[in-house]
C-alpha cells in the first residue's frame, strides 16, 4: 500500500510539474482547459451582438470590432472578481490594454442561445458619452477581417462550376479572384461563420475597377469558391 502511494505521489508532482511547464513555455496557447481561456472560448464560439447604445458608445470612446475579438485572443484576461457567474446569463468582465490604455468589456454568455452580447464597455481616461438611443436593436459584430482572411486561407481554393461560368462572363483571372478577399470585406448580414459542417462567408469589394461580392464556402479540405455576382454581363 504504501508503495502505491508513493507512485500516486511521485505522479501528482510529475503532473503538476508539467502542467507549470506547459503555461511557462506556451502561455495561454498551450492550456485552452485553464478557466480563463474555457471561458474566452466558450464567448468567442457564440455570435457576439451589440445593442445600438452599446455601439455608440464604442463609437464615442474609440473602440471598434477588433478591439472586442483582441479581448477573446491572449492579451484579454477574464476578471472573474468581477465577474457575475452566479446570475442568468452569467456576466464576463474582460480587459486588455490598447496602445498602454486599459479598456474593458462585459459579456453576457447566453447559455441557452447560440449568441453573446456586449453589455457595458470602458476605456480608461475616456470621457463620458451621452447617446440618444435606447439598446433595442442589436446587430452581430463581424469578425476582425485579418481573423476571415485566415480562415479562407486555411485551406486550398477549388472554384466550382457556377463560379467558373462566371469568371468567364466576367472576364475575371484566377489569379485576381484568389487575391480578392485579402482587400474585400465581410458581409455579415450574408453570411454564415458558425453554419456546420461548412460555414460561408461572403465577401464584397472590387475586380476590375466593378462591384462584386463572392461565397466562400469553407469545407474540411478546400476553400470552395462557389458563386460571383456583380454588374451584370453581357450575354449571361
């Protein structure tokens, strides 16, 4: 028995040991169990949306989209003497540091819904904001558009047949169809980021000097390219 123990013993220090190396040599990247980052995760794979109060005041203190999504990345640290887990939906206070000034958001994580929404926002130093509006509508905040590029280039492209069609209608080259997301941008409205088993994005911006948008759809493979649409050509 007491042998027993002593490899019981021996393996806990062993364990505790490497868990303390994993954090040291691969900070939060290495330990998505750690509580912090279960709940940055847990946010982030919901749909964030804000109320028009909420975003006018973001407007007003100088924070955007991306200032949000940094807060879910590792600069962000989940405050939880801050935070509310013990309500329904529980209550996230998240901060970061933005050109060395402290900002901070709350997130309300709906557990029963597939969204999150931003309920209170601050920077410090910031001077209060007055708004007109009153927080009844919401809209979904895009994802960072370096984060949508990384995702359509996760994988190889393969154009499908439609969007073959019309490239040719178009007049478009392969070579600038596959370059059009870097400078296009998201429509969210349009798209679908958290649709299983293949999420689409479709993005908007300009080929040739015209308007077009394109879908992509991503799938386990191959970033697949299955329309184009813009002014509309001639003979097609």
């Amino acid at each position: 028995m007491d042998k027993f123990k002593n490899r019981i013993k021996y393996f806990l220090v062993g364990l505790s040991i490497g868990v303390i190396l994993v954090y040291f040599m691969f900070g939060n990247r290495g330990c998505s169990w750690l509580p912090e980052n279960r709940v940055k995760n847990m946010i982030g794979e919901k749909e964030i949306v804000v109320g028009d109060s909420v975003l006018a005041i973001m407007q007003c203190i100088g924070l955007n989209n991306d200032d949000i999504y940094e807060l879910l990345k590792d600069e962000g640290e989940v405050e939880f003497s801050l935070s509310e887990t013990q309500v329904i939906p529980k209550i996230y206070y998240i901060e970061a540091y933005k050109e060395d000034v402290l900002y901070w958001a709350k997130f309300a994580l709906y557990e029963d819904k597939d969204l999150t929404e931003v309920t209170e926002v601050f920077v410090t130093g910031a001077s209060p904001c007055e708004v007109n509006v009153t927080n009844e509508f919401f809209s979904t905040m895009p994802l960072p558009h370096s984060d949508v590029i990384a995702i359509i280039e996760s994988h190889e492209f393969r154009i499908l047949s439609e969007a073959e069609a019309q490239m040719e209608s178009y007049g478009i080259s392969e070579e600038d169809l596959f370059a059009f997301h870097k400078t296009a941008e998201i429509n969210i409205e349009r798209s679908e980021p958290r649709l299983l088993p293949n999420p689409h994005y479709v993005m908007e911006g300009t080929l040739n000097n015209k308007p077009f948008s394109v879908k992509y759809i991503i799938g386990e493979n191959r970033t697949r390219i299955e329309s184009i649409v813009g002014p509309k050509p001639t003979g097609y």
